[in-house]
C-alpha cells in the first residue's frame, strides 16, 4: 500500500512539474497564457520580442539562460519592447497560429492591435549580442511609430531646417540630439533614454551637417533656441548616456530591488531515486506519446501526403510495438482506425480524433518516473521518446512489422514532427551518415539505433544535463556486467543485443505489475549469434567502431589488418631469397655436360 501511495505521489508530482515552463518569476520575461497573450502581444502600446518554446526540447533548455540574460540586458526599454514567451507543451493552441516548424521560435511583434499579425523571425544568430542588435533594427523599423515614441525617429533634413530657424520654445523639438557615427550607438541610447527630448542623427548625415556638427557629439538646444554644440564626447554609448543624463537631470525610473542571490524554489534540484532510470515504466512512454501527439502533431496546421504517411506509419508501429495495458492499447487503436483511411488531414481533423480517443479515456496529462529529472526541464519528454524507440525496436523484433521497418518509421516521425529543430537537424545528419534508413536486418537495426543514442550521449556528455543523470555509455557494467568484455572493456555486442532485447520487453504498468513480450513477436532465435556477428560488422564498416566511445575496437581491427599484411609480405620475401640461392647454385656448365654426354 506504501508503495503505491508513493508511486501515485510521485506521479502526481511529475505531472505538475511537466507544465512548468522555463522562466520563473525573478526572470525578466514575461510568460504569456493562452489567456493573457491576445492582451499582451496586441495591446498596441509596446513591441514584444515573443519565444515560442517547448520546456522538453533540449535546445530550448540550453537556449533558456541566453534569452534570460537577453531580457536582463534590455529590460531598461520595457517600456518600448518586452521579452516574452510562452510554453508550447502547455498551450500548443496559441503556438499553432504562429506557424512554427520548429523550437525555439522568435518573433518580433510590433506596436499592433492586428490578431492576425504573426510577427517576423530571427535570423541566424542568436547569441546575447546577436538578438540586441536584432531587436535594436526591428524596434527602428517599425511602421506606423506612435507619437509618444517620437525618439525612435531619426533626425530628418526637413526637422532641422525648421529647427534651426525656429528660434521659439517649439513642442517638437528635443532638447538633445546625439550625433554618432555609429547608427546602433545612437539607436541604443534613445533607447535607454526613452525619452521624446532625446532624438539622434548620424554624422554622415544632412541634418547633422545642417545643425552644425562636425563630429561625433552633442548637440543640446536650449530654451531660446540657441544650439550648443558638446563635441567632445566620445562615440561610445556608455559615455552618451551618462551625460545627456546629466543634461536632463534624468533619473534612472526605480532603482533596481535587492535580488534574491537564493534559487527559485521551483530550480532547485530535488532529490530523485537514480535507480529508476534502469526500469521501464509504460506511463514514461504513454507520456511521450501523449506529448508526440498533443505537444508536435497538433502543431501542424496542414498536412501533406508525406507527413500524413508518417503520421499512419508512427501511430501503426506505436499501437503495435509498444508495451500497453489492453485499456491503453485499445485507445491507441481508436486513433489507429480513425486515421488510417483518411486521404488528406488537417488541424481540425486530427484535433478531432484526439476528441474522439479522448472520450474514450486516452489520457493528456504527462507522468514521469524512470524518466524524472532532479528539475523539471532535465529529461522528461525526450527520455521518454528514446525509451519507447528502443522498446518498438526491440519488441517487434522478429514480428511481422520488423524491427528494421520499424527504425524507418521512427526516422519519418522525426522528420517531420520532433519539433526541437535543432535536435531533428542533429539526429537526421547523423541518420543520412549512419544511412539507418537503408538497414535491411532487424538486429542491426536495433543495434544501430543503440549505438546512435550512444553517440548523442557522448556528443551531449560536455554540456549541461541533470547532474544526477550524467550522459554515459549504456548500458553500465553496473547493471550488465556481460555486455562489456573483461579484458579490454569494449562492448560485447552479442550480449549488448541479449541485454536490449530483455531489458525492452519487461515494462511495469500503472497498477505496478510487469508486462512482458512472449510468444509471437518473437523471443530469442536459434541463429542469433550470427545475425549479431553481421550486426557487430554492419558498426565497424558505418561506424569505424562497435560503439564504444573510445574507438579502440576499430584500432584494433586495423592492427589485425596491417600485422597480416606484414606476415604475408615477409612470406614472399623468403620465398624471394630461398629461390634465388637456388638459382645461384644452378651451374650452367653442367647442365650442358649432362645434356651432351652420351648415353650408354
């Protein structure tokens, strides 16, 4: 009773950490709902920098402290642009209408009451620098500027005729205007001013010659009309700012509160049971589908011929090769049958089937256990979608939907659902290299598939990840002492293969009993040792390895190579020498006596 009291809490838990997204409450950015976003991202009174996220995507997460600094450093223009952003686990209704393609997603949306503006992306680079000088350019090229921003505007030739001429106290004239030769200086001081008085120019300019300058400057209009000219402050924004400051006696608005140097409570690590990475939990897996099919599927407004095709093949291999409790099973087929005849899908219709499944009990919410991270943007829906890849794989193998077909069909969902656009472009680069498409034999398929998430754990290995779940080679000795040999370390690819085949055919079900994989779909065969030999040189000629990290294995193998190739050239060499002494003692002479002796 204790047990499952503590199973159902940890579930519980796990399903209110899921909805948390990546920003908390002492960050800068503002997280919309699907409630609060129309109001805040049309209320025509701000621009908003808008970031489209999921909290699963591993991309996001590593992009997360970027954009945190991002909002940090622009804050003091809150008043102009906001950085937003909200989570698409959680409200992939509202993302859906931006037409994303892929995680994370930036947008730029201007001063506008339109709720049919979607905004415009960023381009290529997204380091700290790289999105302030894209704000910066986007904030100044906005149309249709309200007046109370007057200070986006540059200096015009026709302002400052009429300024230099006027000598009275007009209502649109600055009373400083910074001239620059650098057009981002100049933009990112009115923006730190925000103020109507505080306009620039730049020094190349028309109106900056018609002002009288001839440097980088100031020029400060007073209240008769008389300009001044400060040219000896340096191009610099931080010298700018400090002495337009002074000239306007401006204030900093609010100073900055005392920050909490203490974590949030909802970052900090929490004390997670490590040993429940190493069992298979069917409510991990119902999870991520329930997440593949929600979170990205949804997000797809129109779907073509190939997508349609991949999204049939995914939802056959899933209801076919997953472990599942019959209940689970049969919702899986709901969504199977509804699919399945159809020629042409849109959001609608799919939105609908999920309607549909859903009466019938197919759940919604996300429970992990073996794949609960220490917080909760460690691990979590991507753990759960490499658990039930391998559990596919290996329990269809030597079925009638092969493991091989199967590795195709999960290459197709990737394509064209897995919405972490950085992680997809990873993992088909790695599959058009490893050519996991074109396998033709089940346990190279699974042994392939094995070795690839190998190598995304050591690529993933040197940056940040849950520090009570380090990246490693898997499986550990500690839990397969077999899989590994004794003398050298390296993996025995043969007990690898026995390992993956026992380990993802026994899940537990919500109940907390065990479903195993038996009977038709096949146990382990009578020829396996050779099909495995085959599978240990399908890695060596794709891989140059037997996916050990170390790569000693093909060193060793190259070794083998070059020592026989040195025996056999010895061997002619000998052979070289032996006849040719032979030849040396071959007398001529001889030869020919023995030839004209006469016979007796």
């Amino acid at each position: 009773m204790h047990r499952h009291s503590l199973l159902i809490l940890t579930c519980l838990l796990a399903v209110i950490n899921c909805k948390q997204g990546l920003f908390d409450e002492d960050d800068k950015v503002v997280e919309y709902t699907e409630k609060t976003y129309a109001a805040g991202l049309y209320s025509g009174d701000k621009a908003h920098v808008f970031l489209l996220y999921s909290s699963y995507c591993g991309h996001c997460q590593k992009f997360a402290p970027t954009y945190k600094k991002f909002a940090e450093a622009i804050n003091s223009w809150s008043s102009v642009v906001e950085v937003t952003g909200i989570n698409c686990v959680v409200y992939t209704d509202v993302c859906r209408l931006y037409n994303i393609v892929g995680y994370p997603t930036i947008r730029f949306m201007g001063i506008t009451t339109n709720t049919s503006d979607i905004g415009e992306s960023i381009g290529g680079d997204r380091s700290l620098e790289g999105l302030i000088k894209w704000t910066v350019s986007e904030v100044f090229e906005m149309e249709n500027i309200p007046e109370k921003f007057s200070f986006l505007q540059k200096v015009s030739t026709t302002q400052a005729k009429k300024w230099k001429s006027d000598t009275s106290e007009s209502t649109d004239k600055p009373s400083v205007i910074v001239v620059t030769e650098n057009e981002d200086v100049g933009r990112r001081v009115v923006l730190d001013i925000h103020d109507n008085r505080v306009r620039y120019t730049l020094l190349s300019s028309d109106a900056a010659k018609l002002l009288g300058a001839k440097s980088a400057g100031l020029l400060v209009f007073s209240d008769n009309g008389r300009i001044t000219y400060i040219a000896n402050v340096e191009d610099d924004r931080e010298k700018f700012n400090a002495t337009v400051k002074k000239l306007l006696n401006v204030k900093k608005s609010g100073e900055e509160k005392d920050k909490d140097n203490g974590e949030h409570e909802s970052s900090k690590p929490k004390y997670v049971d490590t040993n429940l990475q190493y069992n298979l939990y069917e409510l991990d897996m119902r999870s991520a589908v329930n997440n593949a099919f929600y979170t990205e599927v949804s997000l797809k407004t129109e779907f073509s011929k190939d997508e349609l095709d991949n999204l049939k093949n995914f939802v056959r291999t899933v209801k076919r090769c997953g472990v599942w409790t019959p209940e689970y099973s049969d919702q899986l087929e709901h969504v199977h049958s509804e699919l399945k005849s159809r020629d042409s899908l849109n959001n609608s219709d799919w939105t609908n089937i999920l309607k549909s499944a859903s009466e019938k009990g197919f759940p919604q919410n996300s429970t992990f256990i073996g794949c609960e991270g220490s917080k909760p943007l460690f691990r979590g829906y991507s753990c759960s979608l490499w658990v039930l890849f391998h559990t596919m794989l290996s329990s269809c193998y030597n079925s009638k939907l092969p493991s091989n077909e199967v590795l195709q069909h999960i290459h197709g969902y990737i394509e064209s659902f897995f919405s972490c656009s950085y992680c997809r472009s990873h993992f088909l680069a790695m599959a058009e290299r490893l050519k996991l498409t074109a396998i033709t034999d089940e346990q190279e398929a699974i042994i392939a598939f094995w070795a690839a998430h190998n190598e995304v754990n050591e690529r993933l290995s040197v940056e940040d990840h849950d520090p009570y779940f380090p990246k490693i080679q898997y499986p550990p000795s500690s839990i397969c002492k077999k899989c590994r040999h004794e003398n050298t370390g390296q993996f025995d690819i043969e007990e690898v293969f026995k390992y993956l085949l026992k380990h993802y055919r026994r899940v537990q079900t919500p109940s907390g009993k065990f479903r195993y994989v038996t009977g038709s779909r096949g146990n382990d065969s009578s020829d396996s040792k050779g099909k495995v030999n085959r599978a240990e040189r399908y890695l060596l000629v794709r891989y140059g390895t037997t996916a050990d990290s170390d790569r000693s294995y093909a060193f060793d193998v190259i070794s083998y190579a070059v020592v026989c190739i040195m025996c056999v050239t010895l061997l002619i060499v000998l052979l070289l020498v032996i006849c040719k002494r032979k030849l040396r003692t071959f007398n001529a002479a001889s030869v020919y006596n023995r030839l004209t002796a006469p016979t007796t």
